[in-house]
C-alpha cells in the first residue's frame, strides 16, 4: 500500500492490535512509501521513497530514506537506514550548493545531488533486526536474518544470519551454522501466508533454528 500521510495508531498500547493496512503514528511523516501488511512505524519517524515489507515495524525516532525492507523486518528505536550523504568532493559539503532556494541564491536546487542519494540505496533481507541507534550507511546491503547490534554503523554488506556489532560493524558471530542458513533460506517462512504462519506459532515459539529447519525443510 503506497502511503504519503500518518494515520493515528499505537498497537503498542491499549491493547490494540495491527492489522492489513499499515499503522503510523501521527507524529511521524511519510513520503512516496510503500508499507506492506501488519506494518507499523512508531513516534517521530520519517520515511521517505522507502519500501517496507509485510509484518515489518520501527518503533519509533527512525530515519529512512531510498530503502528496500524485506519482510518481518524489526527496526528498533533511533535506528537510521541510510542517513544522507554530502557532496564532500566539492569546495564545501554544505547544504547551500545544492538546496539553493532555501537560502535566498538565485540558482535553482541541485537536482543531481538528490538523484545520486536515491541511487546508493540501502537493501535490507527478511527477519532483520537493527538494534537501537544503530545506523546502516549508504550502499549496504544486509542478508536475511542479520542481526545488527545497538548503536553499531553499518559500512559494509552484512552476510545473512551474521550478527554484527560495533563501529565500523564486525561480525561477532552467526546466528546459526551456513547449512542451517541455506535451509532457513530455501523455507522461505516470511513469504508464508498468514493462516500457515499461525498454524506453526508453536513452532516458531518452540523449536531452534536447527529444529525448524529439519521439519519444514525438504
């Protein structure tokens, strides 16, 4: 569902629960951005020429721009996806070399600036995590089933089922072995409809990795 406005919603309290059409709290902005089914986007966010898949959320104070979310995606607070970049190559990085108008100069707005920052675009797999205040830079492409620790910086591609922490992010560890990985991979839960993926809860509430594999994989 293409969204351009907030719609009043909090599933986080009152007991309220999400639904089809996506959930963005008042206080947040959205432009030319695609929400999928069960999304929610929390307190004090943007979202800008984004695309966030089904089941994904953020909960609030985020910053997202020129992404692709793959689904079940679980962005934490003050997480950034793709902070903007400055032309540093140029006598100044300031903003007046490219937002002319807004400071009164008689040359239109630089559009280059903003296309080459749509184009380093940011690619994020399903059944993601970005811990708080961690922040993924330009370019990066993060696999499926990454973990991404709180307040690390992201500056390079993140292998699927990597957890990665620190500034620059390193990998710590991974969630499970590669075997494991390709298997979790080749399920393919997340394109699951929502009636099978209710109908194993108790198994995504039960079993590792290693033991869902092993019933659901070939």
């Amino acid at each position: 569902m293409l969204i351009n406005h907030g719609v009043p919603a909090d599933p986080w309290t009152l007991g309220n629960t999400l639904s089809e059409n996506p959930q963005i709290h008042p206080t947040s902005f959205v432009r030319a951005s695609e929400f999928g089914r069960y999304t929610y986007l929390g307190p004090r966010s943007l979202v800008a020429e984004s695309v966030i898949g089904d089941y994904g959320y953020a909960m609030g104070d985020n910053q997202i721009a020129h992404a692709r979310i793959g689904k079940f995606v679980n962005i934490a607070t003050g997480a950034r996806i793709n902070p903007s970049n400055h032309p540093t190559w140029r006598a100044t990085s300031h903003h007046f070399t490219y937002r002319s108008r807004s400071y009164g100069f008689a040359l239109d707005d630089d559009a280059s600036i903003f296309q080459w920052r749509a184009e380093d675009d940011v690619e994020i797999g399903h059944d993601v995590w970005l811990g708080h205040n961690s922040i993924v830079m330009p370019g990066v492409r993060i696999g499926t089933g990454a973990a991404v620790g709180s307040g690390a910086v992201v500056t390079k591609d993140v292998p699927p089922y990597a957890i990665v922490v620190g500034v620059p992010a390193r990998v710590l560890r991974f969630r499970v072995d590669e075997r494991t990985a390709q298997r979790m991979q080749q399920i393919a839960w997340w394109d699951w409809t929502h009636e099978q993926i209710d109908g194993a809860l108790a198994d995504f509430r039960t079993l590792t990795a290693v033991e869902f594999a092993d019933k659901y994989g070939a």
